[in-house]
C-alpha cells in the first residue's frame, strides 16, 4: 500500500462531492493541514477532542469529518478548547477535512442515499432543499409498513432508538428523507404528499405538525443517521488510491 498525497486526496474528496458548488454554513474541504502523504484516513460524524486523540492512536493522518471545527457565526477566537483541539492535530500532523452539505446531497455516497439504500427505497428523487440545494431525497419502500416498524428497521440498522411522532394511522409507502437536524423539513414531505419523514432529531413542535400535516416523524438521531456518509466516501477513496480507513464510534444518543 503506498501512501497518497494529501492536496491528491482532497482534491478528489473536492471534486467528487463537488464541494465548491455548495453555499454552506461554514468551510468544506481542509481545515487543518498535516502530514503531506496520507496511508490512512480516521472517519467520524463530528470533531471532538476525543475523536481527534483516538484518530492519532489510530495512526491516521487525516481525520474526515462531517461537522468540522468552523461555522458561520460562531466566535472566530481560539479559546481553551479550541486550542486543546488544535494543539491535539498538531501533536499528530493530523489534518482535519469535513464535509457538511456536500456529504448530505451526494447521489450515491451521501447521508441521505445511504440510509435510503439501507431501507431499500427505488423511484428515487431530491428532497429537502437546503441553502438552495435538494439534499435529502425521497422515494419509495418496496413494500407497505408501519412507521413504528420503518423505525425499528431504520434503528436495527443504524444502531440507534428512533423515536416515532404519528402522523395519523396510514402505512408507509413513500418516505422522505434528510439527516441530522431538519425537523422543519417535514413541511416539504407534507408538500410532496409523503407518508413519513425521517431525519436525525425533532423540533419541540415536530408532535404537532406530524398530526396536522399528516405525516409520520421518525427521529432516528442526529449522531446516528449522519455515521453513513463519511463512511461511504472513505471507502470509496479506499478504493481510489488504495489507503485504509477506519471508523470511529461515538456515544452520542443525540
């Protein structure tokens, strides 16, 4: 296994999810550069001083995340924890490369895709629009069901709890999905006439407008419904330049 170049491997990560065509809530791609030739990439849904030290014991020399360390409004100081999660990159040469929007809205490496190929969901079609760009999609089970057993089979998958606000007594046929935290977008599914919609964790008033809007709400974790795309998009740059990968859990019930 020979090792890649670090500006090779964004590159491709940039170009494959198309990363400069997305208007986002903060910097996609490299955040913080490290070691210039990368064998082995550590995967994990957010940054976090933790998941940065166990990247390192890994022996990794990137970390792709899909929440990085920079957001839009957020205070652009370096404060104590910033730093320690700095200090703790640097220590490693460690690079740190996210994805937010770009990793959602991938056809077939994203979020989205991914949780809708687990269900086994065909007629296919974006969903979710989201600083002007579809990043969830919607489409079709192959067969009818409840949304407490749609919630089970998501959960058994995922290796999450969802929790199921009704939307009424209809099976589910056609879903709606985005993950992480777009609980407002049940709006959209009720637009498109969809029996449920899925995503990460509920607004305080998702109760609601799942029984007035009709449509079934499965919340099946934020953490949990984001794991699969950072995932998707390691193996698949695996196989690209012939690097090894590794995922790192958390436990995050959120």
């Amino acid at each position: 296994m020979s090792p890649v170049r670090l500006a090779d491997l964004v590159g491709w990560f940039d170009e494959t999810l198309a990363a400069q065509s997305f208007r986002d809530y903060g910097p996609n791609g490299l955040q913080v550069v490290g070691a210039d030739q990368v064998a082995h990439v550590a995967t994990a849904v957010s940054v976090s001083l933790d998941v940065i030290e166990r990247a390192a014991a890994d022996n990794a020399q990137v970390l792709l995340v899909h929440h990085g360390l920079f957001w839009d409004g957020a205070d652009t100081r370096i404060g104590p924890l910033e730093r320690r999660r700095l200090e703790a990159l640097f220590a490693a040469n460690l690079s740190l490369v996210a994805y937010h929007l770009p990793l959602d809205a991938h056809a077939t490496l994203g979020n989205n895709a991914r949780l809708a190929d687990l269900l086994g969901v065909t007629q296919r079609a974006p969903f979710g629009e989201h600083q002007g760009v579809m990043i969830g999609c919607r489409g079709t089970l192959p067969t009818p069901t409840t949304a407490a057993a749609l919630a089970a089979t998501l959960g058994d998958l995922i290796g999450s709890t969802p929790l199921v606000l009704p939307g009424g007594d209809h099976p589910v046929q056609t879903v709606g999905i985005v993950s992480g935290g777009a609980a407002r977008d049940i709006r959209q599914a009720a637009a498109a006439g969809l029996d449920a919609f899925i995503t990460g964790e509920p607004s305080e008033d998702a109760a609601y407008l799942a029984a007035e809007l009709g449509v079934h709400f499965i919340a099946a974790g934020h953490n949990a419904t984001e794991t699969v795309g950072v995932q998707a998009l390691a193996a698949a740059a695996a196989t690209q330049f012939g690097i090894s990968t590794s995922f790192l859990a958390v436990d995050n019930p959120v």
